[in-house]
C-alpha cells in the first residue's frame, strides 16, 4: 500500500474534492497518462498509486509530464480567467452606448449564452441584464444634475423608452427622478436624533416609512449624513408626532430580537435589496457568514460585494446585518462599530 505524508494526505484529499482552493498551492501527475494537472481538474479521478504531487508545473515537466488540455494547469486558475471574463464584460457594458446583448457579451468572451450568464450571475451577484440596468441607473443619477431635462437624462443614460426606466425608478433612485434631480426637492422627510444606550442615534422617515437608522457618537454627523443623502429635500425635526416613532426605534436598540414593527421606505440596488432581503431571514440570536448570504442568493462568488451591501445598509438594526459574522464566527466590520454589534448580539443571544 503507498505510504503517505500527512501534507500528501491532505492534497490527495484536495484532488478527490476538485477543491478549487488548493488550484495554485500544488500539482498532481498521473503516471498512466504522462499528464500533469490542477488539483480542481475535472477529469476522471485517477488510482492513488499513479499520482505525484509537485510545487510547481515546471517541476512536473522537468519529471516528463505533459500539461492536461482540459485543466490548463499552465494557465491562470479558472476562478481568476472568469472573474476577468467578467470583468471585460462589465468595462464593455458601461462603455456601450447601447446595453449589449447577451449573445454579444457571450461571444466576447467564448462562451456560449447559457454558459456565460451563469458565469456572470457566479462572479458579479448579478445577471448581465441587471448589471446593464445598474449601470445605466448610475448614469442617469450622473445626468440628472447635468442636463436640462429628466427626458434627456433617461435618453442619455441609454434607455431607450422612458417609460421603462419611470417603472423602476422609484427603487433605483429611492424617489421620482424629477425629485433625485432636485437633490430630493419636494420630498418631506421627518426625523428626530436621541440618544440611546450605545450612544447617538438618528431616525428619519418618508410617507412610505422609516427611511435611515444612524448610529454614532457624534449627533452632528448623523444629521450631515442625512443632509448628504437628501441635499434639497425638506428635512423636518422637532416633529412631536415622529417622537413615537423615534422611542419605537430606540426600544429596538435595547431589544433588537423584538424586530421593528413600522414600514421601511428600502433603497438601493438591486443586488443590495437582494442582500438586505437575505439578512431579514436570519433568526434573532443567529448568524450567519457572508458566504452563507452569498450562497443563499444565489452568488457564492459575491462574498466581497456582500459584505459591501451590508455596508451601504442604512437601516441599522431594523435590516440586521449585525448577524452577519467572518466564516470562522469573529466579529468583522460594522458600519457603525464592533462593538455596538458585539452588543447586539449578545442582546439577542440574552433574549
């Protein structure tokens, strides 16, 4: 029987799995074929007694094997070719003047539709549609503040029906684009700063529902952040009917396992809403990594641009991304520090 290191062991374990994480720490020759390959290589898996580990493919050739056509071990890995597959097609999606066709960004990258949209969705968190749709959003709140019309703004963005962008804008830009124009002009936005036990904090709502939940040391700087995110809308405090409002916020930071029963006015991407749907799931007193979150909607590759959505959540606590911890459980970067959320969670782990 073939005697194994331990470091032998655990790559042979490797090589069984086709585990993607071990493509560039090693790689493993079969003897009865003459080819060298990936440890992730999707060809048929051979008898252990026929396999060789080497660090590097010019050891493996210098041993007289041949690079495996199908795995391309010379090659970058295919993680990093798709994600700069990918990232060619979104430089040419926001360079078009006119979204691109699947068929077109698949053929740019020699592969076929199908095979490309689920590389896409893997990497980016989003289809290409979307992605197109996101970009062209992002231009149109570019222009707004450019151009002498909505109208020209839509057109300029690349939409070719106005109607089309005026069906989503509401979620895309969190408000009518004459109103996103306007710097948020004509919208009324009551809200009420207090402080609460893990220090600052700022509520501001819509007519559709509570809007933004801040947290901080610092009360000036929540009301800035608000001002920033609605530089001509009709910021109103001192509202005696929103102080009830305000005290329901409060008692969410003390008990964050109750939830916040009030409307939520959500805004932003369409990722991040996918995101922020994701974290709504989680129990009180659980969590969950971002890996999970990213396998959960659908995008395992997106752990970065998960963690970026929960980044961007300005709904603190009533949107828990408090509960959304490293792989390993450690507490990682909360928007509005470790340890309020260390403090949150151990709330709800007491409730």
């Amino acid at each position: 029987m073939l005697s194994q290191t331990p470091i032998d062991e655990a790559r042979w374990a490797a090589v069984v799995a086709r585990d993607r994480a071990a493509d560039g720490e090693f790689f493993f020759s079969v003897r009865t074929t003459g080819v060298y390959c990936r440890p992730s290589c999707a060809a048929r898996l051979p008898r252990r007694e026929n396999v060789a580990f080497h660090v590097t493919p010019a050891e493996a050739e210098a041993a007289g094997f041949r690079p495996c056509k199908r795995c391309k071990p010379t090659e970058p890995p295919l993680s990093q070719r798709y994600a700069e597959t990918v990232a060619r097609a979104c430089r040419t999606i926001a360079e078009a003047e006119t979204p691109p066709s699947l068929a077109e960004l698949a053929a740019q990258a020699g592969l076929s539709p199908h095979h490309f949209h689920r590389v896409f969705k893997a990497v980016c968190g989003l289809t290409p549609a979307a992605f197109g749709q996101a970009e062209r959003a992002r231009r149109v709140r570019a222009a707004l503040g450019e151009t002498g019309t909505v109208t020209e703004a839509i057109y300029d963005a690349g939409f070719n029906s106005g109607g089309r962008f005026y069906e989503t804008s509401a979620k895309v830009l969190g408000m009518t684009p004459t109103q996103a124009r306007k710097g948020g002009k004509d919208t009324v936005i009551r809200f009420a700063v207090g402080q609460c036990s893990l220090g600052a904090i700022l509520a501001a709502a819509t007519p559709k529902g509570v809007c933004a939940i801040l947290m901080g040391d610092d009360p000036d700087v929540l009301v800035r952040d608000l001002q920033d995110r609605f530089p001509r809308a009709e910021l109103v405090g001192g509202d005696p009917e929103f102080e009830a409002t305000m005290a329901r916020v409060v008692a969410l930071v003390e008990q964050p396992a109750a939830g916040l029963d009030l409307p939520l006015d959500v805004r932003g991407t369409a990722f991040q809403q996918r995101v922020w749907t994701a974290l709504g799931d989680i129990q009180a007193g659980r969590t969950a990594s971002y890996a999970e979150i990213a396998e959960k909607i659908g995008a395992p590759k997106a752990v970065r641009a998960v963690a970026q959505a929960c980044a961007a959540n300005a709904l603190a606590i009533a949107i828990p991304c408090h509960r959304v911890v490293r792989n390993d459980g450690g507490l990682s970067g909360y928007r509005w520090g470790v340890e309020r959320k260390r403090t949150l969670l151990d709330r709800e782990a007491a409730a």
